[in-house]
C-alpha cells in the first residue's frame, strides 16, 4: 500500500529541507495553487529520511500527501516499515501491562513533537510476531535484519481525515485548543475532551471516556471542567468514528494511552 503522510520535507532553494504540514499545504493550494505547484513540486520527499519523493493528490475534495508504491527509505527510517494491523495493535494496548510501555511511546511522541528530544527515532516501531506485538524497544540489529518490524500507524488531527484513517486503531496527535466538559444528559454520563483548531472554535474531533478514566485523567493534567486550554500537544491510542457521518469521535478506554503537554 502507498504510504501516507502528514507532513512533507520540502526542499528549498538554498538545498535544504524545511517541513511542510500537510494542513499548511492546503491553505497554500487554496490561496494560489499555480503558485503552490511552482514551488513544491517535485520538491517534496519523506519528512524522516529525505529520501523517497512524495506527491499531494486529490481525494474527496481533500488533499492527502501519498508516497510511491515501492519507494525506497534509509534503513533507519520509520515510513519504511509497513504499519502494525489494527487488531492486533488494539489487542496490545488493552492488555494491563502493556500501557505503561505504550504510554512512554506517547510521552516519548509528544516531546519530540515539541521538539524537546530527537533521539528516539525507532519510537514508532515495535516487533511484531504471529499477529502478537512484543513488548520491548527495537534495536539496531532488528532494524538491519527487517525482523518482524512494523511501524504504530499515526494521524494528526489537524489534517483532514480520509476514509481509510476511521475504525482503524492508530496513535492520533495534533497541536490544538481543548475544552474539557461533562455530559450529564447521556443514559451513563460521561467526559469529552473536544479539540479545537488553535485560536479558532473550529471542531476537529473529539475523544469520550467515563468517570474510571476521568479520574486519573484529571488529576494526570489537572483538567476542570469548562475549561479550555490553548496551544496543547495531545497524542492518544485509540479508533476514530464518524458519527451522523460528520461529527468525529474518539474512545479512550485507559487514562495512559493518552498524553497531554503544553507547547
Ligand atoms: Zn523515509
């Protein structure tokens, strides 16, 4: 399957390379896009390893980054490995002892995302055998030998969503706006972090949990009820549903598959 992207490598004139989100590609090609297919393309490659090119495309009125079939990646890289299935991942993350192990993975994502550590690299990838993730980080010499390697599928929520990122269990990140709030109404009431695009009151989606995971979710990042934070890293486990086939919803079954951090 082509590999998908959030996020671009392009490079400029001067040879280097400067990362494009996939969202900022957008509002470019809907201001000017003459002006956007001068300047990117043919100039945008894999946001890891530099090395494959990739292409925007048009899919359901939304553009989606797509790799090629076959592209080739640096051995190191992350895009290079096919992603872990959704069964089997989901499996994983429900099982107790593996939480702490997925939510360090979330930890580590988010600080990287923000730019506060570089070196974990291989975050993203796990080993996986007989359809059973293992519960250990991959080394070097796994990655060399291409042993069982499979990548944890991610989707930033910032950028639109394609049909094939829903009912599949994925880690799901974004820097966005967050109103935490309680719904009462409901038959068992339950919590709902809703994510804004920043500065804007532009839904993008939003993840439920109930009261058990309320607890540990508010104390871990001392939500209150009402309240909406600004300019939040977020990055959590779970599967995207489409509700009323518009309104997007997540579940969060356990407090660590999910990670909150300010920017
Ligand atoms: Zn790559």
């Amino acid at each position: 399957m082509a590999t998908k992207y959030d996020e671009a490598a392009y490079l400029n004139d001067d040879n280097n390379y400067e990362s494009l989100k996939l969202s900022e590609a957008i509002e470019y090609i809907k201001r000017d896009e003459k002006h956007y297919q001068q300047k990117y393309h043919g100039r945008l490659y894999c946001p890891e390893c530099h090395r494959p090119q990739i292409g925007i495309v048009n899919r359901n009125n939304n553009y989606f980054f797509r790799g090629y079939r076959n592209a080739v990646h640096e051995t190191e890289c992350n895009y290079g490995f096919e992603t872990v299935k959704s069964d089997t991942l989901q499996e994983f993350a429900l099982e107790k002892e593996n939480r702490a192990f997925l939510n360090k993975k979330l930890q580590r994502f988010v600080n990287r995302f923000l730019n506060r550590a570089n070196n974990h690299i291989h975050n993203l990838l796990l080993q996986v055998d007989n359809n059973r993730c293992i519960r250990s980080d991959v080394d070097h010499i796994d990655i060399n030998n291409r042993r069982n390697i499979r990548r944890i599928p991610t989707k930033s929520i910032t950028a639109p969503f394609d049909n094939d990122d829903f009912d599949c269990y994925m880690l799901f990140y974004g820097i966005v706006d967050v109103l935490y709030s309680k719904i009462e109404k409901a038959k068992v009431p339950f919590y709902k972090l809703t994510f804004f695009k920043c500065g804007t009151d532009y839904k993008l989606c939003s993840l439920n949990f109930y009261e058990n995971v309320a607890m540990y979710v508010q104390n871990e990042y001392q939500l209150n009820i009402g309240q909406k934070l600004s300019n939040m890293c977020v990055a959590f486990f779970s599967v995207m549903e489409k509700e009323n086939d518009k309104y997007l919803n997540a579940r969060l079954k356990h407090s660590e598959l999910l990670c909150i951090a300010s920017e």
